[in-house]
C-alpha cells in the first residue's frame, strides 16, 4: 500500500492551492485536512509540524515537511513523471525565480492587499480598506513587469512545459484577476496574459479552484 499524503492547510491559501496544483499535476492522490491559520488558536498539534503556524504542512506518512517550495520539490523528486523542473541550467534557474519573486515580493501585494481587500473580504461580509488595494495594485506592477520578462524570454511558463514555476504563480494570478484592477493589470503584461490564457484551462487549475465562502449570516 502506497504511503499516505496528507495535505494539512487552509482551502482558501494560495500556498495550499500551490502544492494541491502540483500534485494534481503529477496525479498523486491525497487526503487533506482543514486547517485555518488565521483563526486566533492554531491547534497545538499543528503547531507541532509547522513552529511558525502558516499553513500548508504535507504529511507523507511520517514526514512532515513545510515552507511551500520546499514541499514542491519534495513531491518532484519522491513522485514521478511528469518531470515539473527542466534540466537544462538556465531553465532551471528561471524556474526558481519565479517561485522566489512570487514568494517576495508578488503575495502580499497581489493576494493580501489586491484580491483580499477586493474580493475576499466583501464575500465574508467584512470592510474592505481601498488604500490597501491602490498600494497593493502598485505594488504589483513591477512583479508582473518581472515575471512577464521571464515568460516573454521563452525559458519558462511558455504554457506547454509545465514547470513548478507554473504551479507557484498560477494560485496567485488566480486570486489577483478576481479583482477587476488585477485582471486590467494582467492585459497590459502580453506573455504573462497569454500564459494564463492557456494555463488557467489545465485541469489541475479547474479541480483545485476553491471558490470564495459563502457570506456568513
Ligand atoms: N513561506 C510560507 C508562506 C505560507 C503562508 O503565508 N501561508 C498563509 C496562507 S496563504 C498563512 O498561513 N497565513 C497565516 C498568517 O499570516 O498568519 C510557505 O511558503 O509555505
């Protein structure tokens, strides 16, 4: 019997869609288990597998790894084709890149300012704060410009071979389009535009949309 997976995390984080992307992508099955990082107590036990409380952890029987690049690579290397990382330097490279400059400097303004304020917050029913969104578009434009220089040098997300890279950016792009300054924003950014054109048809995009939650009453 194969070894258990078990993706612990939060169904509405992009970090948790990042690894659920990957796996689908490489078709190994998976239980998770529902963890919310942003409630005010983080059960002890998850505290146990992740000391700083973000989500997600992956379980692989009795190894815990977390920090989702790290898990990414864990699930290249012990599950096989497809391959998710070129071989080839330069590719190799570019590839890390990408997941670096989503990671530092593409979430928070993209994710926690940009669709939270947007598009999150009003789905739940709490305020939204427009300052945050303008800083946050701002803040955007040059990871787009950036990331749009790598996909327009042909080494990566060229929408045909699939790499991590592809993976990192996909929930994050995802996010940010649901806001109608974010998906404007994308329009003016060509080869990353036409890049989500095809990549957001991929099934492993459409199996592991988790929509937005319902208003509370
Ligand atoms: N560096 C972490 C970042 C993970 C992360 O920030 N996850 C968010 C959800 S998308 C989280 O747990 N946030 C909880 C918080 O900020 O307290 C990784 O790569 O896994």
């Amino acid at each position: 019997m194969a070894t258990p997976i078990i993706l612990r995390g939060y169904k509405y984080s992009v970090y948790n869609r990042i690894v659920r992307v990957v796996l689908h992508e490489k078709d190994v099955p998976y239980e998770t288990e529902e963890i919310d990082p942003f409630q005010t107590m983080v059960p002890k036990n998850y505290l146990r597998r992740h000391p700083f409380g973000r989500v997600p952890v992956l379980s692989h029987g009795n190894f815990d790894v977390y920090e989702t690049a790290a898990i990414c690579r864990y699930i290249e290397a012990a599950f096989d084709s497809p391959c998710l990382l070129p071989t080839e330097e330069k590719a190799l490279a570019r590839v890390a890149q990408v997941v670096s400059i989503i990671d530092s400097y593409g979430y928070r303004p993209m994710v926690r300012q940009v669709f939270a304020h947007r598009v999150f917050r009003p789905s739940v029913g709490e305020t939204s704060d427009e300052i945050e969104i303008a800083d946050g578009l701002k803040a955007s434009l040059p990871v787009l410009g950036a990331i749009n220089a790598l996909a327009s040098e042909g080494y990566v997300l060229d929408g045909e071979a699939i790499t991590l890279a592809d993976c990192h950016l996909a929930p994050m792009v995802a996010y940010f389009v649901q806001a109608a300054e974010g998906a404007s924003a994308l329009e003016t950014h060509s080869a990353l535009a036409d890049w989500w054109r095809t990549f957001s048809r991929r099934p492993a995009i459409l199996e592991t949309d988790p929509g937005l939650p319902s208003r509370q009453a």
